[in-house]
C-alpha cells in the first residue's frame, strides 16, 4: 500500500496561535479529505522568525503537496512576509482589514494586538477571580457563597457540571459554581436547601442513561453508581426536578462543554 | 457634552460564537476607535433565525451608524441570508473558502461543521480527562499520579499554576500537575523529593514581587505572606532553583493564562 504524502497545513500566528487553528480548522472540516498534517507555530512577532518561518514552507512547498497556510498574524510587516511564502496563504486578518478601514474612515495600525493577552486588566483579573471561585466551589464543596455565583449548574454526578463550570470561568469570567445532585434529593419533591434561595440562578445538566453508564463505568467498573438502573433514576429524578422548579436545563451527551457554555450564556442572559 | 450613539457590532455564529468575537475584536483593535456596542448570537442554525437576526441588524443600520457584523457561520444558505443584510459584512469563513477549494480541488460541502463541538470524540474525551486530572492534582493535592503528567507546573503560591494548568488541560487536553513550592523548599539546594523523578517535565512560573505582593495581599491583606519582602524572597529562591536543576521558566506577571500555555506547549514539544 503506498501512501500519498500528508500535506502539510501550518497555523501562524504572532499570539498564542488558538484563533488560526480553530477558523483554520473550521475551514478545512468543509472539505472531505483529511490527509493533513498540522502544525502550529505560535509568537511569530519578528520580521527574522518570519523568514524562518517561509523557509520551512518553502523547503517542503519544493518537496511535496504545496502547504496551506492560515496566518493571524496581524503585524503588516510579519504579514508582507509570510505572504511571500510558497504555500497557499489564508491570511484572516489581512483579507478584511481593507473593509474595516473603509467602514471606520481610519486607517489599521498593523500593530499587533493581543486578542489572547492581559487585555483589559480589569477584565482578564476577573477572569482569573473566576477561575478561583470555581475551583473553590466545585462539587458543592462551598454552599456558603453561592450568593455570589452568577449561575449554579446542578446535575446528578459526571454530567459536565466541572469542566463546564471552568470553561465558563476560563473563557467568559462568569462565576459559576456547581451542586451535585445524589439520591436524597429526590426523596422529596422540593429542591434541595441550599439552591432554594436561588432557584432562578440554577441552570441543570442532564444526559442520557446508556452515556452516563459508561462514563461512570470507566470511574466505578460494575458498580451500583454506575448501572444503567441507577442512572436513569437519577436522570429521570433530575429533570423531573428541573421542571417541576422551572428550571432551564440541556442534555451534556452530545453537546461539547464550548457549546454548554454558550447556551448556558444565552439562556441565562449573563454578561460575559 | 454629546455622546456619538455607539457603533453596533454583531458576532454571529452557527455554533458558539467564540472564534467570531475573537478574531472580530482583534481586528477592531487595530482601529483607534472603541466605540463600539458588542452583542453575541451564537447558534444561528436555521434560515428563519438568521433572517430574524438580519430584520435585527436592518432596524439598528435605518436609525444608527452602520452596524459591524463579523460572521462564522459556515452553512452556504445561512451565509447568503447574513450577506444581505444592511451591516457591514466581514464573513470569516466564506471570503476564504474559494481559496482552498482551488487549493484543494473539491468544492466545500457548504454544511456546518463544529469547530468546538464533540469533534474528534476521543480527543474530546482525552480533553474531559485532562480536566479531570487537573482537578485531582491541584495545588499538589495528590502526588502519586505525577508519573502520569505530561507537564508539572512549578512556583511559589499565586503565580498562576493553577489557572494554566487548566487552561492546558480544557483547551489543550494536556495533563498538567501543579507543586507549590514553599519555604521549606528553599532550605536546600535540592529538589523538592516528589519532583525528584520528574525534572524532565518541570516548568517553572514566576512573577514580580511587587506584582504578586498585590495578588497575595487581596487574599489575605498585610501579613507576611504577602508582604513585599517574602515575594522578593520566593521569587528568588524559586529562580534561582529553576536554574540550578534546568528547568525552563516564565515571568506569569504581564502575560494570560493563553500566553503561558501557548508558551509551554511550545518549550516542552508536547502534543496536543
């Protein structure tokens, strides 16, 4: 069996490289070939690393299929030279500044920017703050200061409520903390005390049986916990839960914790 | 004194929005201009929601300045119901489609793929299970499992271990151990004895006393840990150990969380 050679695909940036591979793999998941091989070339912010940069492409640009090239780099001096290379150049910053230009009656810097940096102090600090609260408030460890969470995700045991609760802290500053849902909650129909005085921050996670098994499963083999008969319980508990309380909730077993996140931030209407 | 009605910008997005605001806001920071009443709409799936968002925009663009709609969304017929509206369309995905479609020699499939959805489920999982180590192992909360780090994150309190540690873990899917390092760890010229085995995947973070005497001093105000004179300490000893056993490092004071884990998957060669 003969193999075609991969072709090579590089993601460029003069930050942290995260908004050139996600657009630059969006991109590419629009077509139906998959023969890549990807690399990532972060902090590219001199005209000299630029030059390198070329170099490597065209050297396998003169060996093999000619690389694709996503680039955010967003100095015009790193730009000019990286679209002098011999790979095919998708420059996501370059292409639309033109547009913008035009829009705002202002010419672009070309200096960069820092999209993935500190920022706004006020706001990157906040973030971090939130990062804090969440691991402070993980798995309920800490009812005391719940007043102070934006949203409280509540769900019966490996539905999502951590990384979610993270990647809400990480991403958005939004501070979230989480309530474990166990079989005495639903010996009785109310919600359990500690929500109670904040019902309307609760936002629940459910899943479905045969998914969360087999999560709990690779945590517990052959348990109780994990059967699919107590899972369903609790599944079946929890939403009843989340309705009869009026509570907004989504199914984590086929959404990703990005789009929980998302979700969460538009149906509770939080400001991130 | 008048106020100029702000300029609205749209991110819009078949999925969560993210890569839209990100690449948006770096595109609006190369303007001198922040004039600008930002709103987010994620999950734009169908065409009667992208027409409704496009009545939305058409209503600001009759009474206001221009809107600015930046857009990911990559279904064909979702993109040409944005492209007509009254808003300055910067389309992030279908201004470069044509490019790679030559490059590539097959059509884009117009059908929206998920660039933080499930994707790749098990490099998913591997992402959940890196969260789910990080958890475990903050704050060197458990040390029996560092074999199993792909990093180990080294510093004195405060410095951002544990925020970039999960920041690699929920964007990256690395497995990342944190170890505080403490006075007692400066006592000797050694390495702390769990670290011992583990020099190899060691980075270390650090900070500038001023910088980290005012982060301490918010957690626990005028008391000597976070007192001037015993950050200059740390940060010293903790240097000057780095140093002695090679183990790469970074100032965490003026750069993100995304920064830093830009910056290690790159010193340490992990895979991500």
């Amino acid at each position: 069996m003969t193999t075609a050679a991969l072709r090579p695909v590089y993601f460029l940036s003069d930050s942290t490289g995260i908004t050139a591979e996600t657009l630059g793999n969006t991109l590419l998941t629009q077509f139906p070939v998959d023969n890549f091989d990807r690399v990532t070339i972060p902090f590219i912010t001199t005209a000299e690393q630029a030059r390198s940069v070329v170099r490597t492409i065209d050297g396998l640009a003169a060996t093999g299929p000619q690389p694709l090239v996503f680039s955010t780099a967003v100095s015009s001096e790193i730009r000019q030279i990286l679209a002098g290379c011999k790979g095919v150049i998708v420059d996501l910053i370059g292409t639309h500044v033109g547009v913008l230009e035009q829009a705002l009656g202002a010419p672009a810097s070309g200096e960069p920017g820092r999209a993935h940096g500190l920022g706004n102090a006020a706001r990157y600090q906040s973030r971090m703050a939130a990062v804090e609260y969440a691991m402070e408030h993980d798995d309920g460890q800490s009812l005391r200061a719940l007043e102070k969470a934006q949203v409280i995700l509540v769900a019966p045991s490996r539905c999502g409520k951590t990384p979610t609760t993270m990647y809400l802290a990480l991403q958005h500053g939004i501070f979230a903390a989480n309530f474990p849902l166990v079989d005495e909650d639903f010996q009785h129909d109310g919600l359990p005390k500690p929500l109670r005085p904040f019902v309307s921050k609760c936002f629940g996670l459910s899943s479905n049986p045969l998914r969360l098994s087999q999560i709990r499963t690779e945590r517990r083999p052959s348990s109780p916990y994990a059967s699919l008969r107590q899972c369903g319980f609790e599944l079946r508990s929890a939403e009843q839960l989340y309705v009869s309380h009026r509570i907004p909730y989504l199914n984590s077993a086929t959404v990703s914790v990005e789009e929980m996140a998302a979700t969460i931030l538009q149906r509770m209407n939080l400001k991130h």
